[in-house]
C-alpha cells in the first residue's frame, strides 16, 4: 500500500534531516540531487522544516550564483541540548553538547570513598547543572549515562550490583527528578565505549566485534551483526567473572576475584610490573581508588610499550608485555571460542596504551589457542570512550524523536 501524502511528506523531511546531518549544511539544490526528489518537493520540505525551526539559512554555496538557489540550509544546532555522563567508582565527567554533538562545556569531580551518598549525588547533579548553565544550556532535552554494573534491559534501569556504591543507582533518579523535562537514559559503560568505537574509533569497518575494556576493573562488550547484545539480565560481557586457569580460586556470585579480572584488572597489573622490576610509582591512598589507580596502570604499560617499541628502556618491558598477554589472552580466547567474533578491540585506558605492541601479542597467543582467524586492535579512544558512547547514544535518541515522522 502507498504511503498517504502526509507520511511521505513526513519520511522526505526525516531523509533531509539525515542528509544534512551527515553531509553538513546543503542546497535545495544538492538535497534534490542527493534525495532523487522533485524540485517543488525539495522546495516544500525545505518551507517545512524551516518554519518549524528545524533547520536555517546558514550561508551560501560558492558555487552557486546568489539568490534562492545558493541558499545553505544546515540543522538548527542549538534547538536542542545534550548531556553525557561518565560515572565511574569515584568520579563524574560531564560534556554538555547541542543537537549536533559539538562539545559547548565539559567538566568532571571527584567523589572520594568515604563521601556519603546524599553528598556524593548533589556533587554529580549540581555538576551537570552548573556544566549546563557554562554552555548556554537552559534546558537539556536529553541525559546520556555511562555507568559500570547491569542495566536492566527491560526496565532500563541500573541494577543493584554488589561493590558499587550505593550513590549510583541513586544518581539516575535523582538527574530526573532535578531535570524533570530531560529523557535521561543509562547504560553500562563498556556498552557505551564500544559504541563509541564503532562509530568513531578503532571498529569503525566491522559490524562484528568484542571490545574488552582494560582499565580500573575489566569487562566486555559484545557487537553481533551491527547490533549490541546485552544478555537476558543485561550481563552480557560480565568477563571479570570469568573463571580461568592461574587464578587459584574461583569467582563468586558476588566477588570477581579468582576470575578473569584477578588476571586483568588494575591490581593484577601493577602486581606484574614489580615482577619483572619496573619502577611502580606508590599506589595511590584507599581515599582515591579507582579513580587514580586506571591512569597509574596506563602510564606503565604505556611506557613499557614504548620501550619495547624502541628498544630501550628497563629490560622486563618486554617480558612485563608478554606477561599481560598471556592473562589477557586467557579471557580473550575464550570469548572469540563461543562468539567467533573476528575482531576484539583492547579498549579503556589500559588497552589505548598498550598500542599495537601489546595488541599484537595478545593476537599471537589468541592464534596458538583458536583455529578461529581474529584479529586484535588497540583502542582508539581510550577512557574517553565513555563519554564519546554516552554522547552518541543521547544524541541519537534526541534527533530520534525531534527529526521523527509523526504518526509513524
């Protein structure tokens, strides 16, 4: 059945909108070129879009002799504003965005360890707030989080999940309750990085991959056929569960430890350097945890990477490598034996670091353990992938539903 004039008047408006996001600022003229639409249909759409605040002349094509037809019509960039939070264990970065994606103000706080959980949350949410008010932001329409733990893939929601603090879960409610007009969305953070890979990292030409993100802690996400899979619960790429040889335990349902993040997390790492007799600089105090520990761990690896590279250096760089390599492989090779993923991108700060000499070992290991051809990158992103994915996602949905046909 044909569509009614109204929903094709509807879907050719949405064409454009995506065009001229993709593309940039564009000519009836180009839009007519580019849509295989007729000109008095451009011309219509074009009347529609800018009477509803949509889009505007923003300039004019030097090609084109001026008048009408050198008209540049770009996306109204400030007719929305966006949000994206990275909330880790200890800390909040916030980026506040238009409708376009351009960066207009961001900021981050730290929450120590022992800061109650009513003070922690006023820190992040006034954060936001005062992030909002620096960009020219009076109303954000859309909140992207990127949050450690399970979101519950029905509700949405961040699950309670033991060793996260309690403030957490308590943030999300409280965004919205402060921001009552904004869609406030969450999602897991090794989730958000791996979107942010394929769309603007190491993944951008595979739909088919596994991020594993190194950093504080570990985890993984899992991209099948260009779609995320969360898992019935959400717990898809909960790896630092993982059981694996070298451990001398087994995880718990409520302790990670004895699984694959006791090969692969912050600590595991730092406890490998002073093996092979790289200087460790002291462990930050308990008060700074997470927050200080993920850029002590990519400092070493990224100095024994460079090391290696060149040649120089302390000695153990090269053996501290393979050594991480064999724990990192361990969990790698078991996700590339269930998923076949051909792809798993090293991600987080750890795995940026690392670069192509820890990549590279990694994939010579996985290639002695599977019959199964995958290759292994670094990340391109690194910790800021987070808030890139967080970015992305509140974007997407924000010109979902500003740029969607009615009715439709």
């Amino acid at each position: 059945m044909p569509a009614s004039p109204s929903t094709a008047r509807a879907l050719n408006d949405r064409l454009a909108l995506r065009l001229m996001q993709q593309e940039g600022p564009l000519t009836a003229g180009q839009l007519k070129q580019l849509t295989g639409l007729s000109r008095p249909t451009v011309a219509d759409l074009v009347e529609r879009l800018t009477a509803s605040g949509l889009i505007a002349v923003v300039g004019e094509a030097r090609e084109q002799r001026r008048g009408p037809n050198a008209r540049l019509y770009g996306i109204v960039a400030d007719r929305a504003h966006l949000a994206a939070l990275d909330v880790r264990t200890e800390s909040v970065s916030v980026t506040v965005a238009d409708l376009l994606g351009r960066v207009l103000a961001e900021a981050s706080v730290p929450i120590g360890g022992g800061t109650g959980t009513g003070l922690a949350v006023e820190r992040a949410v006034a954060l936001v707030e005062r992030t909002a008010e620096e960009a020219g932001a009076r109303r954000l329409h859309t909140v992207g989080i990127g949050a450690p733990g399970l979101v519950d893939p029905v509700s949405g929601e961040l699950r309670d999940t033991t060793g996260l603090p309690e403030w957490h879960r308590r943030l999300v409610a409280a965004v919205q309750a402060r921001l009552p007009q904004a869609r406030v969305i969450v999602e897991n953070e090794t989730n958000l990085a791996a979107l942010a890979e394929q769309r603007a990292g190491a993944a951008r030409d595979r739909d088919t991959f596994v991020l594993l993100w190194l950093g504080h802690g570990v985890g993984a996400a899992v991209v099948l056929d260009g779609a995320l899979r969360r898992g019935a619960s959400g717990g898809t790429g909960e790896i630092g569960f993982l059981p694996v040889p070298g451990t001398g335990t087994l995880p718990s349902a409520t302790d990670c430890a004895g699984g694959f993040h006791s090969l692969a997390g912050a600590e595991a790492v730092l406890r490998l350097a002073r093996e092979h007799g790289l200087r460790v600089p002291a462990a930050p105090p308990a008060a700074a945890g997470g927050a200080a520990r993920g850029p002590l761990v990519a400092g070493l690896v990224r100095s024994a990477a460079t090391a290696a590279a060149e040649g120089t250096g302390p000695a153990g760089a090269g053996p501290f490598l393979d050594a991480l390599a064999d724990g990192l492989a361990l969990g790698a090779a078991s996700v590339v034996a269930v998923l076949d993923p051909g792809c798993v991108v090293l991600g987080g700060e750890v795995g940026q670091a690392g670069g192509e000499q820890l990549a590279a070992r990694v994939a010579e290991r996985i290639r002695r353990m599977s019959p199964l051809p995958t290759e292994v990158r670094p990340g391109a992103l690194g910790g800021g992938a987070v808030l890139r994915g967080a970015l992305l996602t509140a974007r997407d949905r924000a010109q979902e539903e500003l740029f969607a046909p009615p009715g439709i």
